[in-house]
C-alpha cells in the first residue's frame, strides 16, 4: 500500500520527493515478502544470511532500471538543460539500489562467509578469517558495479563512483590485513606479501586514472604493511638473531622505498603520458599545418 501510494504522489503531485519514499516502501514490501515466505524459520545466522542475499538480490535487479532511468535523465537534460528538465528520479533509485546490494552483500559476508567458501553455515559464531575473506571477495564485486557505472559518463554516475573509490580499496587490502593477522588458512606470508602489491597497484592506478582516493588508500596501507613487517620479524623469529637482523635492515630500505615509488610512480606515469600526448598532438596538427589553401 504504502508503495502505491508513493507511485501515486510521485505521478500526480509531480515531484521527485515522493522517488524517495517510493524506494524505502520498495524495501520494506521486499522485506515483507521475505517474511511471507518463512525466511526468518531457520536459526539466526542461516535466516539473515538469505536476508542478505534477497536483499543484494533486490539492488540487483533494480540496478538496470535505475541506469535507464538515469540515462534518461541525462538525455533530457542536454536537450532541455538542467531547469526545464525537472525529473530528478534516477539519484534515490540508483543510490538505494547499491545500498540494498551493498547491504545485503556486507551482511551474509558477516554473519554467514562459509557461503564464500562453498561451505555450511552453522549456528556458531563465524570465523573472523572466513569474514575478512568474504568482505575481499565482495571488493570483487564492488570493482565489477564500478566497471559497470563506468560505462556512461552521468554526473549522477560520476558521483556515485567518487564515493566508491574510497571504499573500494579498503574493501580489498583491509580483508588482507586481517587475513594475515589471523594466519588465514593457516598462512600469513602470502597475504603479508600480496598485501604491499595491491598497495603500490592502487598508488599506479591513481596515476592513470587521476584518482586521488587510490592513492591515498595505497600510501596508508602501504604503511600499515610497514609496520606488520616488523611485528613479523619480531614474532617469528624471535630465536633467529642474524635472520632478524637481515630482515629488519631489508625492511628498513624496502618500506621507505616501495613508498616513494608509490609517491612518484604516478607523477612520472603522468609527465610520460602529457609528452606522449604531446608528441601525437604534433604529428596529428603537423600535415594540416603544412597544407596550402590557395
């Protein structure tokens, strides 16, 4: 009811506060739905685990819609410009379509991340190292929904992926460093090592993409891999006086320098790219130059 009431308003008051309301009611029918069709009847990790899928599942099969109508808009405002075009529908749709699915993804990679490993979800407490790997996997998914608003240049869409940039690194080198510090799958080496790599990627991909967030994200966690390394040295091999020796002088000149790297990497990328463009510049106006119009 409260849907349609919301449909109703939008289409007769004409204004696009009534979008708003019409998404939470979406949500809430949605919810109800959920409980209709029993899904709270099992014990709590298994029923909010499924909560969060439907959920997920709902923001994913809105997000077309809310890109048609975004695209839509967008059209209508070049032809009709931003004040004769007053639909403003596409922000409340498309925003509660990711937050369904950010929602509902966060929440079964918190409550039940045995699904991330195609295991059984039990009524005891999830592992912390299970829940750091579903939160990386769902850093997965957060590249493909970027990929995905990429594809169109909107300025809806442009500011939707600002905001996803500083969550997206995050999402992946914070699940590697809780996956090292719990010894996932009784290991740290592989995620103490992948983790400085995704760093300085990051720092590389602020340089070609011009995004400041990655490189921001990559210099803080290059730090924090900084220190791990340390901890490492001194935990494990607390016997081993010329190994910790050896490893602390390597770490001493390693961190410092991935972490200039990471800082100058991507002013020199971008000087290489601006002579790059430069030089095609001249040789694309050079014949045109040279033309006679007599």
């Amino acid at each position: 009811a409260a849907l349609a009431l919301a449909g109703a308003l939008r289409r007769y008051v004409r204004s696009s506060a009534f979008t708003f309301f019409g998404v939470l009611a979406a949500g809430v029918t949605w919810l109800a739905l959920y409980l209709v069709i029993g899904g709270l009847d099992d014990f709590p990790s298994l029923a909010i685990g499924r909560w969060g899928i439907w959920l997920a599942l709902l923001g994913l099969t809105t997000l077309p819609a809310a890109l048609l109508v975004d695209a839509h808009e967008f059209r209508r405002i070049r032809e009709l410009g931003r004040r004769r075009a007053k639909q403003r529908d596409a922000a409340p749709i498309l925003c509660g379509s990711l937050a369904w699915m950010g929602l509902g993804a966060s929440a079964t990679a918190f409550i039940a991340p045995g699904w991330y490993l195609f295991r059984a979800v039990g009524d005891a407490d999830p592992d912390p190292a299970h829940q750091a790997w579903a939160f990386g996997v769902n850093g997965l998914l957060l590249i493909a929904v970027m990929v995905l608003l990429g594809r169109r240049h909107t300025p809806l869409r442009r500011r939707i992926a600002e905001v996803l940039r500083w969550i997206l690194p995050s999402h992946l080198m914070a699940p590697l460093l809780f996956m090292e510090i719990d010894e996932t799958f009784d290991a740290w080496i592989p995620w103490l090592v992948l983790l400085p790599l995704l760093a300085v990627g990051f720092c590389f991909a602020s340089a070609l993409r011009q995004w400041k967030p990655f490189l921001i994200s990559g210099l803080v966690y290059l730090a924090v891999w900084y220190a791990r390394c340390f901890v490492r040295i001194e935990t494990e091999l607390a016997a081993e006086h010329a190994w910790r020796i050896t490893l602390t002088i390597a770490a001493l000149i390693l961190g410092p320098g991935l972490m200039f790297l990471a800082w100058k990497a991507p002013a020199w990328i971008a000087r290489h790219r601006l002579r790059k463009w430069e030089r095609l510049s001249t040789l694309r106006a050079g014949p045109r130059a040279g033309r006679s119009w007599r």
